[in-house]
C-alpha cells in the first residue's frame, strides 16, 4: 500500500545516521521485522529508496538510514511535512525460535531492534561498527535483549574485532535455534558459515539496488540454491530475508 505518511520525528542519531518517525496508519500497523518501506527521497517525486524498518507500534513507524547519497541526504533534511511511503514489503524474519541470536553490522542493526521488540523468546544480540562514533541504538537493544556484545573494529568501545568472535563463542556455548542477521555481505557469508558449522538455522536480510521495490522491474535478482539446482530470487519480493543456506554467496 501506499501512504502520505505525517512526520512525528527526525534526528541524527549517529555520525551519518539518522532516525524518523512517521504516523503511517496501516503500513505501521501490519509491518513485520525484516520488511522494509519503499521511501520517495527527493522533490521531483519519481527517486525512491528501500529503508528497513526500525520499529513500529499502533500507527507509528520508525526508520533509520545513513545519509550517503542524494536521496537519503535529501531525506535527512526532511524535519517536518509528510513523506510518500510504499509498504510493508517483502518478507520477514522467522521470529518462532525460543532462543534467537541476533548479529547486526553497521546500518544492519535497525531492522534488529523491530526483530528482538517481537521475538517471544530469550534474544542475544551482536552488534559490529567501525567505531564507536557509528554505534546506534546501544541503549534500545540492551532495553529489549537478555545481552548485548558490541564490537568495534578499531577497540575504540566493546571488543576489538568482528562480529564472528563473539558469534562463535555463543555458538559454542549452545543453546541458540536461530540466528538472524543483516549487515554487509562479507559479514553475512561469514555468519551463515559459522551457523551452519554449529547446525543452527541462519536467516540473513540481503540488501540490493531497487527500482521498483515489488518484484517487476527485476533489478535487484540474486542468485539461491535450489532443490533441482539454482534460480534466481529478486530481494525485493522473495526477501529480503532469506536461509543462510540458500544463498550463493559466490554468485
């Protein structure tokens, strides 16, 4: 569905990131964690941008989005007024597991939250920056999670390293029936390999370039495995969120 959506809210909340509340009727109120919204990003009206959800209760929803092009600086500046929103769309996260560990890299930590507010069982989360000036939502995930293992790649706050160090010693520890996890690409291979050592169900959350964000123009296909062999899934319609054993992380 589409909507003209009232602006509640908008601020930085990170280095380059940003946080909007919108009143968004029923696209708030069916979204599910994993879905995203398709975002008209500049005054001409035709440029779109597909943004995770961050959050959603009663008619409001959240999003939040780094600033690191025309559209999403555009949207930025954006403080007051309605934005044209498309949604909810695409396909969420499996959210039926007792004990869900969450791994979120960078700007992948958004859609997260939504995920750890829904889940009904006991959530860990894992959360990767570059430094400490990029974390968001700390303070969010540590209100909603049984723990929270923060990482920075320089050490400047959390552990020192990659999301895989602390992945691999819950995992480890055992006990965990699903892993669900959205961030870059490298580090979705990375996590769907470890899940997959230890026999734990993985769903990662791709991201992809999209035009017209429900399945037609075809622009943001990738390529998933198959029982007779491979086919190609479009992100937009078949995800964003896929089996971590699905995907063909060599394509």
């Amino acid at each position: 569905m589409r909507r003209d959506c009232e602006i509640l809210a908008s601020q930085q909340i990170g280095e380059k990131t940003y946080a909007i509340t919108v009143r968004a009727g029923d696209i708030a109120r069916t979204a599910r964690p994993g879905q995203f919204v398709h975002v008209l990003c500049d005054a001409a009206g035709y440029l779109r941008r597909p943004i995770s959800i961050c959050d959603a209760a009663g008619d409001q929803l959240k999003i939040v989005f780094d600033a690191v092009g025309e559209g999403t600086r555009w949207l930025s500046q954006k403080k007051s007024g309605f934005l044209d929103l498309m949604g909810p769309l695409g396909n969420g996260y499996d959210l039926s597991g007792r004990n869900i560990l969450l791994v979120g890299g960078g700007i992948g930590a958004p859609p997260l939250l939504f995920a750890a507010k829904r889940a009904v069982g006991i959530v860990t989360g894992i959360l990767g920056y570059h430094t400490q000036e990029q974390v968001i939502l700390l303070n969010e995930f540590r209100a909603c999670c049984q723990q929270v293992n923060l990482t920075t790649d320089d050490g400047s706050i959390g552990l020192k390293g990659l999301v895989t160090e602390p992945l691999a010693r819950c995992l480890e520890a055992g006990g965990y029936d699903a892993v669900l996890a959205c961030g870059p690409k490298p580090m979705l291979r990375a996590v769907a390999e470890r899940a997959r050592t230890y026999g734990v169900p993985c769903q990662v959350s791709l991201e992809e370039r999209m035009g017209c964000g429900i399945g037609a123009c075809l622009v943001c296909a990738c390529k998933v495995k198959t029982a007779d062999g491979e086919r190609y899934a479009h992100v937009c319609k078949d995800g964003p969120v896929f089996r971590g054993e699905e995907v063909d992380w060599d394509a």
